[in-house]
C-alpha cells in the first residue's frame, strides 16, 4: 500500500505540473500570439484600404507571417489539449482514447490511419493512476502513429488480465532506430517516448519497444495490478 500510494504521488505531481503547463501556455503564448494575429490582420486591411500600396511586396508578406502565426497557435493548442488531465469520470478510459483519437483525426484529417480499438476486462474500475498511465502511453504511440509514421493502419489492444494490464499499440508506417537501452531515449530528443518509459518504471512495469524501418512499429506496456486494482474483480 505505501508502494502504491507513493506511485500515485509521484504520477499526482506529474499531471498537476502538465495542467500547470496547459494553463501557462493558454494565458501567455496563445493569448500573445491572438494579439499579434489580430493585430497583422488589422494592418492588412489597412495596406489593401491604401489606393497606393507603398510596396508591392509588402502584402503577401503580412498574410504570410498571419499564416505562421496561425499555424503555430494551432500546434500549441493541439500541445495544450493533450497536456490536460483526461477525464476519466465523465468518458472512462475507452471514452477518453475515443475523444483523443478523434482529436487526432481533426488535426491530420489528411494523413489519418485506420485505428481498431480492442479493450477487453474491467479497465474502468483500475485505480486512477494506473489509468493514467495506461492513457499517457497509448496517447503518444497514438500521436506517434499519426504524426510521424505515415501509418495507414494502427491497432490498440488494452487488456485487464488477473494480475497486469497488457497495452500494445501496432502501426504499419514508417518505423524508427529503438535505442539498445530505452533509457537512452531522452538523449535521441524522444521525449514523448522518454516520458512513459519513466511513468511505466514508476508504476513497477516493462515497457518494449519493437520497430523496423519500413516496417511498422510496436509498443508494448505491461503494467502489474496494485493490491487496490487486484480488491476489484476483473470483468
């Protein structure tokens, strides 16, 4: 019990300084950069109001730099939205990976693979961190698979067994060089990926990681059941 509950803190932690972050975020960057663009947009229409435009140039310019900065508040708001805790109580664990996914579809409606979602067992009666980490992790395969794999087909199977909780998220893109000690992550910039190799540690779970290039990736977690998770039955 004390293991257990010092993991919940330590995870606790994590996702209030993620929300401290969203919340940071939105009130300073985003709302600079809806200021800046609503002030280019002013001085575009007051460049194209002048019956003599001072320079030729000087127009597409500014609709170019409007592009920009609506395309970087687009990304940090898409970073802001999967900073935010997931809302468990409201959509359980396979309503919050529904609601992600279809966020995900939003921003790369383009380049979205086919996703099948298989859940099997009681995953909603798990404890809050354990779904947590279980969410965190499918998140960034997800956004993995969909942002830089070029996959045209993703699978996610979350399975409560007697005594862990087996999460494994396949995709046929692209792949990528998986480090010989995935500790190594952080120093290749894979923070994402970093990220959950260390909340799965904590949680006193594996995390595997398989790909080929050319030939798809594989994430695996298998994370144990504390005595709390092991108190409820699984369905």
């Amino acid at each position: 019990h004390n293991l257990s509950q010092m993991q919940a803190r330590l995870l606790g932690s994590r996702e209030e300084e993620r929300l401290h972050l969203a919340r940071e975020l939105s009130d300073g960057p985003v709302r600079s950069l809806g200021k800046i663009s609503a002030a280019l947009a002013a001085l575009l229409r007051a460049f194209e109001a002048q019956p003599q435009p001072p320079a030729a140039s000087l127009g597409p310019s500014l609709q170019g730099l409007r592009r920009e900065v609506v395309e970087v508040t687009r990304q940090l708001r898409g970073a802001i939205s999967e900073l935010r805790p997931a809302d468990f109580d409201d959509l359980g664990l396979e309503g919050a990976l529904e609601g992600y996914l279809a966020k995900l579809g939003k921003r790369y409606p383009d380049a979205a693979p086919a996703v099948a979602l298989r859940l099997e067992g009681d995953l909603d009666g798990l404890s809050t961190p354990l779904k947590l980490c279980v969410f965190r992790a499918a998140q960034e395969a997800l956004a993995n698979a969909f942002e830089h794999a070029g996959a045209a087909r993703v699978s996610l199977r979350l399975e409560r067994r007697e005594r862990e909780v087996l999460l494994v998220v396949e995709d046929d893109g692209r792949g990528f060089e998986v480090p010989p000690d995935l500790r190594l992550l952080l120093g290749e910039n894979r923070f994402g990926l970093a990220g959950v190799h260390e909340r799965v540690s904590l949680m006193g779970g594996l995390l595997s990681l398989r790909s080929q290039l050319g030939l798809g990736s594989e994430l695996s977690a298998t994370l144990p059941l504390s005595e709390d998770d092991r108190d409820v039955n699984p369905a």
